[in-house]
C-alpha cells in the first residue's frame, strides 16, 4: 500500500530553539554569513508564531523543552568568547561551550520519516552530518512517548546512508519529489560545500516506508539549494488535485523538466526566482486549509496560494531562519495523518500553550560573540 497519502498530517513535530542561538556551522548560504550578534528571545518570539500559525490552521504541534537548556536561561544577556566558553554578560561564570550546544536542532525538517502501520509507530532515522547526529535522541525519545500515548508498537530504522530528513521528501498525491545533491553537480559553479542527502539515502528511507519504485521522481539540487525543502513543497488545494508549488532553478540539469514531464505541467505551481532564493517560498508548510509562509515574500506568490483556496499566514523570520536560512517548513516536521492522539496530551503545544508562552521571559533577550570565536575556527 502506497504510505504517500498518507504523509501530511495535521500534527507536526517542533523543537524549540536553544537559548544560545548562534549560526556556528555555516553549512548553507545564509548561516555563511558571520554574524557576531543575536536575540535568542526574538528567535523564540518568531518559533511562538510558527506554532500559532499551526493552530490557527486547524493543526498542532508537539514538542518537549530539555533539560539541556537551563542553564542558559534566566540571563538577560549571554556572551561567548573566542575560545567557546559561554558566559552570563558581565560575569565570568562559564555556562557551557557553544560546540556543545545543538544550536541547529530547530531544523525538525531534519527528522525521521514517520508512518503507521500495522499498530506500529515506524519511522526511518536521517544520517546527518557530524556536528547534528546527537539531534536523534530527541526524536526517538519523542517518538517513543507518542506511540506510547496512541497505544502503537515502535520500529525505527537508521538511514546507512547521507540523508537529511524530510527536509528531502515532497509528496504530491501519490507520487513523491526525492531531492538530494551530487558533489561536482550541486556546488558546480562555487566552492566545493557540505555534503547533502545522497540518491541512496532517500531512496533507503522511500524503500523502509514502502514506497513503490514507480511513484518516486529523483532529483537533483544545485547550490545554493541545500534541500527540496528549499526548491518546492506539495500543496493541498480544495477543489483540484495537489500540485507541486515548485522553483525549477533549484534543480540540476533537466530536473524541472522531467518533475514537469511526471506530474503534467497543471500540477506545478511556479515560484518566481527572488521569491525562491531570497525569501524561502519554497519553505512554506501547508497545515489543514492554511500555508505558513515566511514574512517577505512577493503578493504575487501569496495570490497563486490564494487561488487554490489556501489561507495564507505570514510567519516573521528575520532572527530565527533570517540569519540561519530557512523557514516555517524547516522548524516543523509531519507525522502522518493516520496517527490519532488525545487532546489532552502534555506533549500537544495547544495543551500547554501557557506555559510555552511563559517560558519567553525566560530567554536571554541578547547574545554576543566574540569574532575571535570564527576567526578561530576559519584557521582550523
């Protein structure tokens, strides 16, 4: 049975972003940028909208705050220095180091493939690159809670292969876009850039969740589109099949033209280039009847949404994806429509909103970095 249908639910997982926001690993071209200073608080205001916008839509999302983060909370300030070490502003009293933190963990793009099948919980783990692997714990101990409370058995699987997640994985109907880049072809025209998901690690994942050979469409991204999620995402409108809302400069050599040639050219929906590389179109989320969609794109791509019968939100991203690339899309991840939870449970945003909302003043309204931390690390 083809599980494609299946995949855009109306529950998302989130994570919330660490209280030391910082753009520390520079894997694409916005986290490139050296930016010496952040508003972590600003940067939860904007992930609180991302949630709203969800729950405005008819969806919700689930998440868990950790326990890693207390540390760096209840500071009016933080600071890092050259050497990592993060302080409370004006004191010496070192907090952590910055390596340590998943500064990236907001991603939840990144995450796992999830199904149900079976009265099992099955999801396929990514294989990220080195500085983001510790970001599994926090989805296999999400996942456990989640199949525990739908009363469902759980399998997951590790991705032996280079993929990034669903950030990859663009389902339109019953068929699915499977992004990921091939050194020499993706960063063809630049310097050479960070490994991205491989052909074999999306195609590991479609092959754990059952997806039939003849409904895959392969494709492959050029820089700076370092994932699909970037490129394209699948939209639901009311009164005609789904289409592919869909930048085909992101895609190498005849990708455009052979995603074209599978779906038929009424079920793309085009993405104008400033809109793509420069306001992350293709990183909206569509949750029930509503599409997140990043704060600066054009009217003209909010009117094509309009016309399918979408109610569009703007999300504001200038601190939390502005400086690290990305947008609604990026901080959320699908779990399949199938999968049934109550209500009330502890881990649903909307059941414990005032607390999420609470713990805002909690964050640092300021971060400061000295440049000596990436002169640093640009010698090593």
């Amino acid at each position: 049975m083809n599980p494609l249908p299946d995949v855009y639910g109306d529950l998302l997982i989130v994570r919330p972003p660490v209280p030391a926001t910082v753009n520390k690993a520079g894997a694409n071209y916005k986290s490139e940028v050296t930016h010496l200073t952040y508003s972590p608080r600003r940067a939860y205001d904007e992930w609180l909208s991302i949630l709203d916008a969800i729950v405005a839509s008819g969806g919700d999302a689930l998440y868990q705050f950790e326990a890693v983060d207390e540390p760096l909370l209840d500071h009016a300030a933080l600071e890092v220095d050259g050497d990592g070490a993060i302080h409370p502003r004006g004191s010496r009293e070192v907090l952590g180091r910055i390596d340590d933190v998943m500064t990236g963990r907001v991603f939840a793009a990144n995450g796992p493939w999830v199904t149900v099948a079976g009265g099992t919980l099955r999801a396929v783990m990514p294989n990220m690159l080195e500085h983001r692997r510790a970001e599994s714990g926090y989805y296999r101990a999400l996942l456990g809670e989640i199949a525990t409370a739908a009363g469902l058995g759980l399998d997951l699987a590790d991705d032996p292969h280079r993929w990034e997640g669903m950030a990859d994985v663009a389902v339109v109907g019953d068929q699915v876009v499977l992004t990921y880049a091939v050194p020499g072809h993706y960063d063809q025209d630049t310097t050479p850039k960070s490994s991205r998901s491989s052909r074999a690690g999306v195609a590991f994942a479609a092959d754990f969740v059952g997806v039939p050979d003849d409904a895959r469409i392969y494709a492959e991204l050029v820089y700076p589109h370092f994932h699909g999620d970037t490129v394209h995402f699948g939209a639901r409108p009311r009164a005609r099949p789904p289409v592919l809302v869909h930048y085909r400069g992101g895609l190498y050599g005849d990708g455009a033209d052979a995603i074209a040639a599978r779906l038929g050219p009424d079920r793309i929906v085009a993405i104008s280039s400033h809109d793509a590389v420069e306001q992350y179109a293709g990183n909206s989320r569509q949750v029930g009847d509503g599409v997140l969609v990043p704060d600066g794109v054009s009217p003209v791509f909010v009117d094509q949404l309009q016309r399918l019968g979408l109610v569009t939100h703007r999300v504001p991203l200038f601190e939390l994806f502005g400086k690290a690339g990305g947008g609604p899309a990026c901080a959320t991840l699908y779990l399949p429509r199938t999968l049934k939870i109550s209500v009330e449970l502890p881990l649903r945003y909307s059941a414990t909103r005032a607390a999420v909302r609470a713990r805002r003043e909690r964050i640092p309204e300021m971060l400061q970095v000295d440049k000596a931390y990436f002169e640093g690390r640009n010698r090593g």
